[in-house]
C-alpha cells in the first residue's frame, strides 16, 4: 500500500478520536456545569458555543483534509499554534499540529467512506453519552421555592440560608464565604456591620446527610475512608440547589489544612481546594442551627 495512504488513515482516524473526545467532554460537561438558563434558546445556545465547537471544528477541519489535504494540513497547524497561546497546554495544541503535519503527506482514496465515518462516529458518541444526562437534567425538580428551608433529614437538622449574601448565585473564595456567614442578620437577607454568628458553613458530613433527589433524601454518609456514599445519586435540585444557577460547587466548612478545605459537587462528589481559590461556578450556601 502506498505510504502516503497510510499515513492518510493515521490522520483521519487520529482526527476522528480527537473528535469523539470533544463530542464526549462536551456533552457530558454541557449538562454537568451547562444547561442552567431557564431558556431553552440560551442553553442551545450555550451547548454548541461553549461546549460543542471544540468537537465541531474538529469534524469540519478533517471534512477539509479530506477533500483538500494540503489546506486542512495548514488549517489544523493554524489551529494548533492558536490553541498553544490560548490554553498554553500542549496537550490540546500539539495533537492538532502533528494531525496538520500529517495530513500534509497524505493521500487518499474511498473519500465517501471517509467522509461519513469522520462525521457519524463523533455524533454517536454525542448521542450515547447523551442518553442519560439529558434524562437526568430534563427530570430535575425545581419548586422554585428559594427562600430558607429547614431540612431535618438523616440525622441533620439545619436551616439553609435564602437567596442572597447567604445563597449568592456568584461564586467566592472560601474565606469571603466563612467571613459573610459570620455577618449574616437572623433571616440570613442582609450583611450586619458586627459579627452575629449565628450563620456558618455546612460541615461535609452535614452537606452529604442532607443531598436530595426529587424531594427525596439521598441518606447521603460518609464511609470509613471518609468518602461519600449515597443509596440515590443527588442532583443540582431544590430544596438545596437552584437548578438556574451557574454554581455547581459549594464550600463547607471541612478544613484540610490552614491552606485547603472541601468543596461539594452538587451530584454529591467532595473535592479538596484552596482556600483562596475563586470561581463563578463555586458558591456557598450558610446553614444554621434550627431552633
């Protein structure tokens, strides 16, 4: 066989992998931190800028190399080099120049058999990884009740904070967060100029007691190694996640070290941060004791 064949094939099948990858992380993370607008338009929207171009320009580019090998090799070099300044990660950049290179040696024959493989394999893998994700977020239980709630659930009794400084839809580093629960007023609605402590961080033990699923306590606990088990999966759902809300992650009051503490994902998952880690995505919600 002709080595330029070959190498066309080691390209194209390098090119497909790489956009079942994208087609994978991005339907699975568009439902994971996506998918939080109460518009339907907005979350179409943000799944295909956000989360599926990267799969998308990977299919388009290979549909190029195929028919011009030559300008799809210069197109996913270019790709390559722009990607290496915007993530500086070469292990995102340097799989697009090597592919570019490649595919500048190629040849090919069986351009119809090419085409559909190269366009159908990512889309299955889109749509397999799919499957449960899009029945899993499409069942989520909002009461839209977003005021306090008391939750006396699997051995915790808490009252979690309402919307706003105790419920912010931003995210904050954990010290701001310890530092506004300490200054929350009695409803948990304003910032007090004194300290009340009345309002904290949940503890993790408190936080994975207290996960729901469908209005159903999930009898969240933590095993002997000190991680999370659950006899139902939790999900971003109320009473204790807003659905609408871009945050996934919630600090607790769990210290690692003076430099680390928990952070819990709302599908039940803790996780070790900094401290002064900031992000939109990671919030807090304070609880207090109830009377």
């Amino acid at each position: 066989m002709n080595i330029k064949i070959i190498i066309g094939w080691i390209s194209i099948s390098i090119s497909i992998l790489i956009a079942c990858f994208w087609a994978f992380w991005g339907i699975i993370e568009n439902f994971h931190e996506g998918w939080y607008h109460s518009s339907f338009k907005k979350n179409i929207v943000l799944m295909f800028i956000q989360y599926l171009s990267p799969m998308i320009i990977t299919i388009s580019l290979t549909l190029i190399s195929i028919r011009q090998n030559r300008i799809g090799a210069i197109l996913f070099f270019i790709i390559g080099v722009i990607l290496s300044f915007l993530v500086n990660n070469s292990i995102v950049s340097i799989p697009f120049m090597v592919i570019g290179i490649l595919y500048w040696f190629s040849d090919f024959t069986s351009k119809k058999w090419k085409y559909r493989l190269s366009f159908v394999l990512p889309f299955l893998t889109l749509i397999v990884f799919g499957i449960e994700p899009i029945i899993r977020v499409s069942g989520r239980v909002n009461d839209g009740n977003f005021g306090s709630r008391k939750i006396e659930q699997n051995n915790i009794s808490l009252v979690w904070a309402p919307k706003g400084p105790g419920w912010p839809s931003d995210g904050t580093s954990w010290h701001k967060a310890d530092s506004i629960c300490n200054y929350l007023t009695e409803d948990g609605l304003a910032i007090a100029t004194e300290p009340q402590n009345i309002w904290r961080l949940p503890t993790v033990e408190e936080t994975v007691r207290s996960m729901q699923r469908h209005g159903v306590n999930c009898k969240g606990r933590l095993n002997a190694k000190g991680e999370p088990e659950y006899e139902i999966r939790p999900d971003k759902e109320t009473p204790l996640w807003n659905p609408n809300s871009k945050v996934i992650y919630w600090w607790t009051k769990t210290e690692i070290d003076k430099n680390n503490a928990y952070i819990i994902v709302y599908d039940g998952k803790i996780w070790k941060r900094k401290k002064n880690f900031s992000a939109n995505y990671l919030g807090f919600r304070a609880v207090k004791e109830t009377e």
